[in-house]
C-alpha cells in the first residue's frame, strides 16, 4: 500500500505534532558517479534534520555524502533503499542514513515526500513513510545475482564444444521441425561433439545386457531369460551384483567404486600393458572429465601454478584451469609433423613459465589426440616420461580414445606401460592416467563411466584424493559397470565373442573410412589442408580464409574461423567447432570435424561442405 501521509501515534498521552515537508531529487549517473541532493525542510526549531547519503556501486566502491547538518536537539535521519520501482524511506531516531542502493545506470528519479505526522521522536521510532515517486525510467532493487556479482572465474572458462554455434545449431533445428521448410536444408547434421549414439551408433550388445540384468536382476530368476540373453552376459551380471551391496545398482558405493568392479579394471589394465596394476590405484568416475577437475582441484593453488597443455587443446583443460584459478602454460603441437610433439618446446615453455613466477606443477599429454587425432610414437612418449621424471612434473595422460587407431603404422600405448618399460616405479614418476566409457568403440556418453588410475602418490595425498573423490558420494553403478566390461569384454570361447568382435570391428573400421573421406575431402577445398587422420574421432583442417572474409569477421566481431562456422551453419546445417575454440597458433585458423556422422550421411556432408566452400571463397576473393 502506498500513500502521501503517515499518522503514527506513541504511548505517550501528550501529541506533539510536527509537519516537514521536504522536497528530494536525486540525480543519479553511475557513468560519473555524482550523486546531488536539494534540500528544501520547514520544521520546528527543536527539531533539525541531518541528511546522509551513501552510495553503492557494484564494483565495491561506495561514495559517501552529508548535507548541511545541524547539532540540535532530536536528530532525525532518513534511510532509503530502492524497492520494486518505490522508494522506501524510515524515519528513524539517532544514526540512520540514507542507503541508495544499486540505482541503476543513467536513471533520473524525482521524489517528492509530502507530510509527516509523528509523536514523541523519543524513545527512537522506526516510523515507514510512503512515497510518490516519479521516474522517467523504472527503478528497481538490483537482482541478488548478475554477471558482475558471480565468480570471475566461472566468466573467464569457456567451452566451445557447446557454444555459441552449437547454440545457434538448436535453435535451427527447432525451427525446422515447426517448419521443414524454414531453411535451405532439412536437418542439422552435428559434426562438433564425440557423441557417437546420438549420430545413429549402436551400443554393444553384450555390454547393455549385462546392464540390463544388473538393473532389473530378477530377469536372473525367470526361464525366459536364457532365451533373450547371452550366457555370458547372464553369468558375467550375476557376477556384477554379488559385488555390490544388496545386489542394488541404486545404492551408494564406496567413493573409489565398487571394490569388484575395480578388480574387474585393474586386471584389464594389466592385460593390456603387461605390467601389475593395484585396484586402490582406481578411482572410478562419472566420465574422465570429473577426474580431471579432481586433479585440477588437487594441484592448483593460486594463479601462480600453471599446467602444461597441449595446443590445440580439448576445452575441458583450459575451463578447468581457469575455474580452479591456475594458469594455462601452452606447448604448440607442431601441425607440419603431423601435430608432432617436441620435448624441446616442452622445456622452452617450462623456462618461460619459470621466468614469469609460475610454478608448473603438471604437463598435459592426449594420445591419441583430440582435436588434432595424432598418435604418439612410442619413441616421443619415451621423451616425454623422461622430460617429466626430470622436472618433478605431474603427467596427465589423457587416453580416452585408446581404442581408436585408424592406421597400422601405429599402435596405441599407455604411458604407464611406457613408463615401466623404462625402468620407472611407483617412486620415480607421478602418473594419472584417465579413461572413459564415453569413446572408443563402445561411445556410452550419456552413462558416464570412466576412471582414473594413479601411480607414485604418497598415502597422506592419496588420503586427500579420497577425500575430493568422498565429497562425491560415489560415480552412477551403471558407469561403473560400463568402465569394467570396457576394460573385460568378452573373450575367445564365450558365447557373446563373435558378436562382440563383429560389433567392434564394424565401428572401428567405418570410422576409419570416415576419417579417410573426410581427409581428402578437406584437402581438395581450396585454402584448406588437413592432416591425417591417425586417431580419436576428429579431424582439425586448417583454412587459409581471405582478407575481405577476416574483415568481415572483424566487422561481425568474432573469430575468423568462427564467421566461417557460422555462415556454414546458416547455409549448409553442418555444425563444425571453430578452432578459435581450441586455441591454436597465432595467425592461424582451423576448425573441428567429428567423423561421427553414419557413412550413409558423409556424402551429404561433403557435397554441402564443398559447395559451400566456393561460393564462400568467390564471396570473399581478393
């Protein structure tokens, strides 16, 4: 309820009336923070009003003001604060000031209070005066959040997998289903997330029966089942559900995982490389991405610590640097050696680093890579192992798409089994290294299963691993059994091999000729070269893009690569991530292709593409 005058009535038997009127306009510009104040009041000369002002602006600072006060007897004092488009004064005895808080930007507001009406100013009264105000723009209590208020470093991370175009890429495709004819094509055809499944990529059968049993175990007990599933995946759920407890996939687990299922893992790992490996080394989680901000947690103190990190690099390293307050330190990968890594620009960034104040804690290695889909030779990762024993770093071996070589020049191998093959021990090197459900052949992104294994920790920091790993309850069961038939599929003998191995092999090798399409496609588009694709799920062209089409760029205010994503999306529907997004050379400018798309829907990414490309470049010639 708003209203011109206020009667308050005090216990005391005599009414002493005294009536102010008082005239305010209060001009506000936060742009030069000037704050005025006329004063117009008649009162009673036992009465004087003394008018304080403070003003808060969002960036901490404050501007305080006085105007004219009076020692005499009965101090009045007028609070303000700014409230859904009213001002809110009290009257109040002893000390109050007048608080305007958050005024908006540029807004004149005029305040006219008309009568007082009070008794007994002692003892102090808080007496709520309503007022009419008029405004040539509506002022408001600022929100409690706003870009300006919330944590710096959450504005500072960015991740351009899901960004701007990807944005623009939904909105497209909501479009074109109220509209099928709203766009010059009918679908969007997403090549810019490793999201196999939703492009058309089936699961691997075994893998979800043996999810599907685990979930609903009483299947176990009904004589149908043998007829729907495979024997082994019966035998290998009923072997899942004796480890957990309860038998229910909807329980908590211990926060490294379930004891058997990292059993299950650590076994895998040994197989693969041929070397022990400790299930407390585990930690499973929801995805690697969870595992690399635990390390992120773990070794960033303050700015002053920086990781090493590939460029170009996966997005999720520099978000989670920056979120956790570090300092990305880069290493270029050498795109003419086929996204080769030197040691040698390993160590000048390291000195580099050094010189200005930063304390490298860890290096970053992804292998096979992503978005550049190179495969380390052994030799480099010799290097690389031998470069961190000496400097007392931290290797983060991110091996997620261990699964996905596409050439037979090349194999895959984990760092910890290069590392053991040189000698090196538990307390020789400090290694984590991660895996994922979520690629490779199998591509369960949306069950989030993944771990990290991690070698040459002490007990008292393994106990704080534990700890970061406990404020997370647990990773999802159904992840944690994913991540353990990734790394125990089935063997030679069991009923499931065949199918399995036909499954497998079938998704690999199609990406394989997926890879190899889109490569010589890129490579035939003037301006454009593109290095082989030898793994992972990615391809990272470079465009060579015309003056007038940076300048445009400019103009638009954006990367170059980005314009180029953009006028792709709007044209063709393809979804591409610029390479801005990325990071990459200065000067140079590429985006990322997923080869995910089916092989039935490759050609239409071609064709689009190559059109698009010319008439792009005549657009844009010199």
């Amino acid at each position: 309820m708003c209203r011109s005058t206020v009667t308050s009535m005090c216990s005391n038997d005599q009414e002493h009336d005294r009536d102010m009127d008082i005239t305010n306009k209060i001009l506000m510009n936060r742009s030069n923070r000037k704050l005025e104040e006329e004063v117009h009041t008649s009162t009673r000369p036992s009465l004087s009003v003394q008018r304080s002002a403070t003003q808060r602006y969002g960036d901490g600072t404050r501007q305080d003001m006085t105007a004219d006060p009076e020692q005499n007897t009965g101090i009045v004092t007028e609070t303000c604060r700014i409230r859904m488009g009213t001002i809110w004064p009290y009257l109040e005895g002893i000390d109050a000031k007048v608080d305007m808080e958050q005024i908006h930007k540029k807004i004149s507001l005029k305040v006219n209070v008309k009568t007082i009406s009070f008794n007994n100013l002692y003892p102090p009264l808080l007496i709520p005066l309503f007022v009419s105000s008029s405004s040539s723009s509506s002022s408001t209590m600022a929100p409690p959040v706003t870009v300006n208020s919330i944590n710096p470093k959450v504005i500072e991370c960015e991740y351009a997998v899901r960004g701007e175009i990807v944005i623009l890429a939904q909105k497209l495709q909501e479009e074109i289903t109220k509209n099928p004819e709203a766009h010059p094509f009918e679908e969007i055809l997403y090549c810019n997330i490793g999201n196999p499944q939703s492009l058309g990529q089936q699961p691997i059968t075994f893998f979800r029966e043996v999810l599907a049993l685990c979930d609903h175990p009483s299947l176990l007990d009904k004589s149908e089942t043998k007829g729907l599933f495979s024997s082994d995946s019966i035998q290998r759920a009923g072997k899942i559900l004796e480890q957990i407890p309860g038998r229910a996939t909807g329980a908590y687990s211990h926060s490294q995982g379930i004891k058997g299922l990292r059993d299950t893992i650590a076994a895998g790992i040994e197989a693969r490389d041929g070397f022990p490996a400790d299930p407390n080394d585990i930690f499973l989680t929801d995805g690697a991405s969870p595992a690399v901000h635990m390390m992120m947690q773990l070794l960033v103190r303050s700015e002053k610590d920086g990781i090493l990190c590939p460029i170009p690099q996966y997005p999720l390293y520099s978000a989670s640097i920056a979120l956790h307050g570090g300092t990305l330190v880069p290493y270029y990968l050498d795109e003419a050696t086929g996204w080769g890594l030197e040691v040698s620009d390993l160590k000048k960034q390291l000195e580099t680093a050094k010189s200005n104040g930063i304390d490298v804690r860890a290096l970053v290695v992804i292998n096979p890579g992503n978005p550049t889909g190179q495969v380390l030779a052994e030799e480099n990762q010799k290097e690389i192992v031998k470069f961190c024993k000496e400097e007392g770093l931290v290797l983060l071996a991110d091996e997620v798409y261990q699964e996905n070589v596409y050439v037979p020049e090349k194999k895959f191998h984990s760092f910890k089994k290069v590392s053991r093959s040189m000698g090196y021990g538990e307390k020789d090197i400090h290694l984590v290294s991660f895996q994922s459900v979520s690629k490779g052949y199998y591509g369960e992104c949306g069950k989030r299963g993944g771990y990290m294994e991690i070698t040459g920790f002490g007990a008292d920091v393994r106990e704080h691993i534990y700890k970061l790993a406990s404020v997370n309850l647990c990773s999802n069961i159904s992840g944690q059994i994913l991540a353990s038939l990734v790394m125990s599929p089935p063997k030679v003998g069991d009923e499931s091999y065949e199918s399995y191995t036909a499954e497998r092999d079938g998704i690999l090798s199609s990406l394989a000729r997926r890879a190899k399409t889109l490569e010589d496609a890129f490579n035939k588009l003037e301006g454009v070269t593109c290095n082989k694709a030898e793994g992972a799920m990615y391809l990272f062209p470079r465009i060579t893009l015309p003056e007038k089409a940076i300048k445009a760029a400019g103009e638009a205010k954006t990367a170059p690569d980005a314009f180029y994503c953009r006028r792709l999306l709007t044209e063709t529907g393809i979804v591409f991530v610029p390479g801005s997004g990325f990071r990459q050379v200065p000067g140079t400018w590429h985006f990322r292709c997923t080869i995910l798309p089916q092989e039935d829907k490759i050609p239409a990414v071609v064709t689009r593409l190559t059109d698009f490309h010319k008439r792009f470049m005549e657009e844009f010639s010199d």
